[in-house]
C-alpha cells in the first residue's frame, strides 16, 4: 500500500508536469494558463450544479425516512471530483470531468463497495423508520432479550450419548 501512494504522490505531478511542458509548447504558455483557469472554473460551475442536486435528492430521501446510500456515495465521487478539478494539470482535469457523468460515478462507486466488501469492510444496518424502542414487535422496535451460552452443559436429559450433536450456542432462555 506504501508503495501505491509513493507511486501517486511521484507518478501523478510527473504525468502533470510532462503534459504542461507538451501543451505549453504546442500551443503557449499564456493559452496553457488560461486552458488551466478555465477548467478550474468550469469544474468549480459543474461540482455547484451537480452537488446541490445531490444534496436535494438526499434532502428527499430523508425526509421520506430512506437511507441516502446512493447520494452519499455521488457526493463523496463529486467531492473527489472538483478536488482533481483544482489540482492544476490536465490528466486531474480528465478524471475530474469524467467523475461528472453520474452512470460513470455509480459504477466506480459500485467496484469501490466490492472491494470494500471483498476486503472484509463492515456492514452498517441504518434504520430510518424512527423506532422508539417501545418493546414490540413492529418495524424499528428494539425487542430487548437474555441468553444464556449451554455450548459447555450436557444435554438437558442428562444422558450423555456418542453422535449426539452438541446443543445449539447461545440457545434463549424458556
């Protein structure tokens, strides 16, 4: 992992540099500057429009008592997104604006959960339906309950035989 991040902290102002230095001299380093402002400020236009989109469709989710998973997910790509857009260079600029076309940012977002998943990432179980812990047995209700661990005891008959298989872990209690 070490070696990953050295290679981007080296590899990627070294691509920038070289494509400034190839553009510079084909077309001027006046028009190169002014080519470097101006997707700063276009990216800078797109991440307002498209975050505060974002932002919306999460406002709607919650308040219909969803998770936002998705929007969460599109606003973290579109924050990544307009972070590469300020990065003077062109090869951020690239990634930057393809992070912008919501398909391409869900399917990059999807491999990103697979992996974190693949890697053994944690499961997180969001209830948005308001629960208020009452006791009972409906949607959001916290069911409050004791076990009690008999891997340990023999058999509730008191006869011990071979192949019987062991009693279940973490039974509840009668």
């Amino acid at each position: 992992m070490g070696l990953v991040v050295l290679l981007i902290l080296i590899g990627v102002p070294a691509v920038e540099l070289w494509l400034l230095i190839e553009v510079g001299t084909e077309i001027g380093a006046a028009p190169t500057i002014a080519l470097i402002i101006l997707t700063a400020v276009l990216g800078t236009m797109l991440f307002r429009v498209q975050g505060l989109a974002t932002l919306e469709r999460l406002r709607m989710h919650v308040a219909r008592k969803e998770a936002p998973v998705a929007e969460v997910v599109s606003g973290f790509g579109l924050l990544f997104a307009g972070l590469l857009l300020l990065i003077p260079g062109f090869a951020t600029d690239a990634l930057g604006f393809l992070l912008f076309v919501p398909p391409l940012r869900r399917w990059l977002a999807g491999l990103l959960i697979a992996y974190i998943v693949a890697r053994g990432g944690s499961a997180v179980f969001v209830d948005l339906r308001g629960g208020r812990g009452s006791g009972g047995s409906g949607p959001g209700d916290i069911i409050d309950g004791e076990f009690e661990d008999l891997s340990d005891q023999p058999p509730s008959d008191g006869k011990s035989t071979p192949g019987t298989p062991p009693p279940p872990l973490d039974r509840p209690r009668d």
